[in-house]
C-alpha cells in the first residue's frame, strides 16, 4: 500500500431537517449552539460517523461504539489485549518499544491510524500517544438555528407503582426545523507516514464523508432528515501543498439568494468556487 504522498483539504456541507443533528448532554440534549445562536455539530460526533462507516466497509476499529461493536470486547483496554504483539510489547516494562506498539496498533485499527489515539489503560504498563493525520473541525450552521421543542408521552409505564401513571410518562423532543451545516478538514502527509496511512485511506474517508449519514437513523434523526449536500475535495500536488488550509476552505464561498427572507432548503443557497491553480479539486454531490 501507498503512503499519502500529497497534502488533501476538504469541505463538507450537510442540510438538517426537523431533526436533532447533536444533542447537548449538559443541556437537556438539545442541538447544540454557540453564543450567537447558530448550530454546531462537535468534531467528535463527526468522527464517530466516519467510524461508523469505516466499520460498514468492513474495516477494523478501535473506538467501537458499543452497540455496534463487532468483536465481542466490551472496552478499548480488551481490544488492545486482544492483540498478541502488543501485549508482548506492553509486558517489557523496562525497555517497551514505544514507536513499534505505535504501529502495531495503526496497522490494526484505520480510524487510530486516522485519527490517532491515546493508549493510556489502568493495567497497560505504557502510556502511547499516536497523531492522526486527519483533522477535522467543528460544524457550524450558515444561520442562526430555530429550536423546536415537541412534548411526547408514552403509552405504558417503564415500572409498575400501583396504578396511575408513573412521572417518567412525559418527556421532550428537541430538533432543527432546517439549517445548513459546514465543517472542513485536512490530512497532513507528515502525519500520514508516522501512521502508515495510506492513498486507499484517503479514498475510504472521501467514501465516508459522501455518506456519512447512512445507517445512522434514530429517534432525534430519522432516515432523510440528515443529507450530505456536497463534498468539496482538494489534492495539492506536495506534501507541503500549494496553499494554506485556511485559504483552500475560504475558496468555497455559501450565500443566501437575496430574495429568500429564512432559508428552507439547500436550494436557497447559492454556491460559488474559487479555483486554485495547480490545486486539484473533485465535486461530488450528494447521494
């Protein structure tokens, strides 16, 4: 396999309809906002999607959520006992190749060669910190968002208290009414020959960001509330790369038509590319 030998940049943008894209724990799970009000989309969530899809091509993970794992170990420390070598390594105490557990453990799993990984378990006699070479930023909406909140009930109680109905019979729904959301990324070569990460990689996390919300439906977002509207992929033809991350997202510019007051489709967008000379960029729709 060939080791990434040219940087890449790219821009996704994705539309939410009544749909809860990323709950916020700490505020009743509601889609998360930032002060002035627009959406965000964590970069965790997102990486947990490419994961997600990794694993439906049938790649190995390491960071499984746990109902969708798929090698019968409950934690990551029972996945990195799971491997021989990287017991052997670990059980050298006084001189554990650091540098060789590294790879073993990129080798194995492609989201730590990805997105690298802290390996630092009670019980693990080392501590191994990996960097990924794919970066990814949080999503933020194009507008501020409309939070609708819809009260629900249940028709049975979860526990039997002698009659009437028990107090956990209400409860709430939160979602987007619609917004557009846009995140960037980029895979730095450096990075990508620490870890051995590869072009076929590459090719897999493009698969993945162009269906990022398959097989990925629940409650807060059921199936075609959540579409991919365009992925925006640059090759540079170094591994320094002909221009800065920062400018290459700058060139995709997203702008309301004047005439809609509030935007209620992808369609109310205008999309307009700067090109890059010597930069090569690849459009591809959604599915």
């Amino acid at each position: 396999m060939t080791v990434l030998t040219h940087k890449i940049d790219f821009k996704v943008i994705t539309s939410v309809t009544n749909a809860n894209p990323n709950g916020d724990p700490l505020n009743g799970n509601r889609p998360r906002q930032n002060f002035e009000g627009y959406g965000e989309i964590s970069d965790v969530a997102i990486k947990r999607k490419i994961r997600n899809r990794l694993q439906d091509m049938g790649e190995r993970i390491f960071v499984q959520s746990d109902d969708r794992a798929d090698d019968g170990l409950k934690s990551l420390k029972d996945r990195v006992d799971s491997i021989e070598e990287l017991n052997k390594i670990a059980a050298d105490k006084k001189k554990a190749d650091v540098n060789r557990f590294s790879e073993v453990a990129c080798e194995t799993w492609i989201d730590t060669r990805c997105f690298g990984q802290v390996f630092a378990f009670k019980g693990l006699e080392l501590s191994v910190g990996v960097r990924g070479p794919v970066s990814i930023q949080t999503a933020v909406s194009l507008e501020p968002i409309d939070i609708n909140t819809m009260q629900i009930t249940k028709s049975v109680n979860s526990v039997s208290e002698g009659g009437g109905k028990s107090s956990d019979t209400m409860g709430t729904k939160h979602f987007v009414d619609f917004g557009v959301y846009v995140f960037n990324g980029s895979i730095n070569v450096q990075l990508a020959e620490k870890t051995g990460f590869t072009e076929a990689d590459a090719e897999k996390i493009k698969e993945a960001l162009t269906t990022l919300f398959e097989n990925d439906a629940s409650s807060a977002r059921p199936d075609g509330s959540m579409a991919v509207e365009k992925v925006y992929w640059w090759e540079h033809p170094s591994k320094m790369g002909k221009a800065s991350s920062a400018k290459v997202h700058r060139s995709v510019k997203i702008e309301k038509i004047p005439e809609v007051d509030r935007a209620k489709s992808f369609d109310d967008y205008t999309v307009t590319v700067e090109p890059l000379e010597g930069i090569e960029l690849t459009v591809i729709e959604g599915l």
